[in-house]
C-alpha cells in the first residue's frame, strides 16, 4: 500500500480540529459531510476535498486560522488534495505527472496545435484558395476537408471522454464505490446543485470571493462560464445534426440555432474565463492554494481564446481571412480536447461525484435516525 502523502495527513489534523470545533458547521457541504465521521481515511478526505466548492467562508470565519498557531486553512489545502487527486486517477498513468506543471502543459499544447493546423492547412491548400474570401454552402471545408476535420475531432475528443471516463472509474474505486442509493431523489438533489452551483450561494448570502465580504461573483461568473460552455456544445451538437440529418451544410444563417448557440455560449464563455481570471488576481492569497494557479490561469486563458477566435471567425468568415481564423480556432479546440483530461476541468467530473455521494449519504443518515 502507497503511503499517504504529507497533505493527506495535514488534512486530516485539520480536519480532525474542525470536528471539535464545528463552528462552520453550517457554512457548506463540507461540514455537515464531516460530522458524520469520527475519522477520517484518505478516501474520506478525498470525498471531502472534491465536495468543496473553495468558497473560503470557513477560512475568514476561523479562530485557528494563520496566524494561530494551529494553522487550519481548510480551501488552500482541499485545494492541493484535489490537484493530487486528479494526478492520482488521470488515465494513462503516466500522465498523472502533468497535473504539476499543468499551466505549462497546456500552454504549449496550445501553442503546438495552432501551429500544426496552421502548417497542415498551408500544405494542403494553395494560398490563393487559402486566403481568398469564400461564401456560400460548404466554404469552410475548401479549407479544411470535412473528413480531415472530423478525424481530428473524433481523435481527440474521443480520447478525452475515454481518459475522463477511466479517471472516473479509479476515484470511484478509491473513494468506495457509489456511496449508497442511486435513486431518482439523490441524483436529482445532486443535479440541482451541479446546475445551480448552490454551494457558490454560500447558503444564500455569498462566498468571501475576495476578501472577507460576501459575494455572488464568482458564482455567477463560473456559471457563465458553464452555461456558455454548454452552449457552444450545443452549436456543435445541432451543427452536426444539420449536416447529416437534414443535410445543411455550414456555414449557417446568423439566425441558425448553431450560430445562435455559439454566439451566445462564446460571450458567456469569455465573460466568465476573464471574470474568474480577475478575481483569481484580486483575492487575498491566504486561503489560495499558489501550487494550482498556474493550472488554472492557463485553462480560463485556453477557454477564453476558443471563445474568442470563434467570435471572430464569425465575424470574418466571407473575408480572405477566414482560413487562418478556421486553423487557429479549431487548433485550439484540439488542444482543449487533449489537455482537457489533465487540467482544471476534470473537476466537474470529481465534484459531480462527490455531490451524489454526499446526497447519498444524507439519505442514509436520514434513514437511520428514523
């Protein structure tokens, strides 16, 4: 058996005082998921560490918080336990590694699909059809062919669901399993509270997003950056039942609900990757977790290009420069599909876990108090 790491054992000290004390009982899930242990196993601070949503109200409500000489700073180090626990579990093994450097990961594979793309469209296409302006059914596949294009999306997008999918599978197994009923009321109380980032609500008063004041931003920020994201799949989604269902090839009318779809989704998208990046910027770094931030500017940076570049592929798309707006959009999107497994986003999948669990489990104790 692997021993378990230095931040495992700090968490549970902390964890283990929180429990005495329970003055922030009320304050997240976290809390009253922790009372119903008298102690607590890796897995158990794993479920815990993936149940918090960082809001950092328990750290500016602390008495034993820096400068006490206990030090509890429970969102710095859930912070940590969660980006060990992403390496822990990232399928193929190996690449469990990236978590640490993840900032400069995804950066360059950024970097490296645009230039790919880029370099491949300039050797298939002649730069007088690459940089004339194309109107009409099909102009953005005299570009890039559509079979080229669907076997890169396919490729890496497949391969991200696969490695999210078996990162999945090795938590589930780590933390115990599903964790109880896997009814209709649990899975719905877990998808409400996925839906609506309840525990950004902070009970309905606010997070301490930036300091010690109460704030709905982050909240709402993360929810346009989900909403948005969620919709550009959308635009993807019905863009593709179009073309093979009913044989509408893009690019499509304005009105369209593929182009409404990706319209909207990249303001959302781009809204809410600057909004996060800013308050990241501007808040008190005490109960801020320095080892993940690298990862996480980079991803919102990511999010916010691919917004970005299909708002302005839009924009141009009957101009001479709508071939290298094409390359580079998609070559980000590729990148995004690749890095996706190993990066911030795989906490949706983990606190989506986590939140059943927890839903679960308060069923359970439920049933056994009556």
């Amino acid at each position: 058996m692997a021993a378990e790491s230095e931040t495992i054992a700090e968490a549970r000290r902390q964890m283990e005082i929180c429990n005495s004390c329970r003055y922030c009982e009320s304050y997240c899930a976290v809390f009253p998921a922790m009372a119903m242990r008298r102690s607590f196993a890796e897995a158990d601070l794993t479920h815990l560490a993936n149940l918090c949503h960082g809001c950092k109200g328990c750290y500016h409500a602390c008495q034993y918080a820096p400068p006490h000489a206990f030090g509890i700073n429970i969102p710095a180090t859930f912070a940590d336990i969660r980006n060990e626990t992403y390496a822990k579990h990232a399928w193929p093994a190996p690449m469990g590694a990236v978590f640490e450097r993840s900032g400069t990961i995804v950066s360059l594979a950024a970097s490296i699909g645009v230039a790919l793309l880029l370099v491949l469209v300039v050797l298939i296409k002649d730069p007088a059809v690459l940089y004339a302006a194309h109107t009409g059914v099909g102009s953005f596949f005299r570009i890039i062919p559509m079979w080229l294009m669907t076997a890169i999306a396919t490729l890496t997008f497949g391969f991200a669901i696969v490695a999210m999918i078996m990162g999945a599978r090795s938590y589930l197994k780590a933390t115990g399993g599903a964790g109880g009923d896997l009814g209709p009321k649990p899975a719905a109380e877990a998808t409400f509270d996925i839906l609506t980032l309840r525990n950004l609500g902070g009970g309905g008063h606010g997070c301490n997003d930036v300091d010690d004041s109460f704030s709905m931003r982050r909240r709402w920020l993360h929810q346009a950056l989900m909403y948005g994201f969620l919709l550009c799949f959308a635009a993807t989604t019905t863009g593709a039942i179009y073309h093979h269902v009913f044989g509408w090839k893009s690019p499509h009318a304005f009105l369209s609900l593929p182009v409404q779809f990706g319209t909207w989704g990249g303001v959302l998208m781009m809204i809410g990757a600057a909004g996060l990046a800013h308050v990241k910027i501007i808040t008190d770094p005490g109960p801020v977790s320095r080892k993940v931030m690298g990862g996480e500017f980079a991803i919102l940076g990511l999010l916010f290009l691919i917004a970005a570049t299909g708002l302005l592929l839009l924009a141009v798309r009957h101009t001479g420069a709508m071939g290298l707006m094409l390359a580079i959009h998609l070559g980000l999107v590729f990148a995004f599909f690749l890095v996706m497994p190993y990066s911030k986003m795989v906490h949706g999948m983990y606190r989506g876990i986590a939140l059943l669990r927890n839903a679960q489990e308060k069923r359970r104790l439920a049933a056994t108090a009556a």
